[in-house]
C-alpha cells in the first residue's frame, strides 16, 4: 500500500460521513469498497465525476508516500493500471472502475473489521 497518512485518513473518514448516515450503526461490506475507493480518489483529484483518471496527481500522490516511507517501492508511473481500469467491462461504473486502478495501484487499501 502506497498511501497510510493522517490526510488519506481524514478524506475516508469524510467519504464514510457523506456516504453513511450518522445516526445509523455502520457496518460496511466488502461491497462497499469500490465506492468508497472512488470518493477518496475523487477527493483527491485522482478521479473525476466521470471516471477519468488523472496521471498527473496520481504520480504526486506516490511521490508523497515515496517520501513518507523509507522502504523501497516500485517505481509505478499508473499507465497500465489507467488502461486495466479502462478495460474493465464495468468502466461505466465509476466506483468499480475505482476500484480496478486501486487494485492495480496499490494506492489505498481498506481494512473491514
């Protein structure tokens, strides 16, 4: 996983906040990974409403966690990843479309507990 910081935390918990209603128990499913996967990329600029992916701030995002991170990593620059997601027979679907780049990327990963 690429991203782990304070920023990355306060964004999924602004995605769950808008996605869930307070006054209801929380209790997610894995099914619910894929949009919220799109919300905090969106947040962050990486996906747009309409599912395109943006390069440019993906990269800065892995740069940020590059030097966040002493252990060495992969030096992925997400083109392959954009053309997994573009790929997908789901690309309609910009949450699962998401979740394909995030599986591919390696950039956030969700714990369910």
């Amino acid at each position: 996983m690429y991203a782990h910081d304070r920023l990355s935390d306060i964004i999924a918990d602004q995605c769950l906040n808008e996605m869930y209603p307070k006054n209801k128990r929380l209790e997610l499913q894995e099914s619910d990974e894929s949009c919220i996967i799109y919300c905090v990329l969106k947040k962050f600029g990486i996906m747009n409403s309409s599912g395109q992916i943006n390069l440019d701030i993906y990269r800065k995002h892995v740069q940020q966690a590059h030097q966040l991170d002493s252990h060495h990593m992969m030096d992925d620059k997400g083109g392959d990843c954009v053309e997994s997601a573009e790929a997908t027979q789901h690309k309609q679907d910009v949450c699962k479309k998401a979740k394909v780049f995030n599986d591919c990327t390696h950039l956030y990963k969700l714990v369910f507990k």
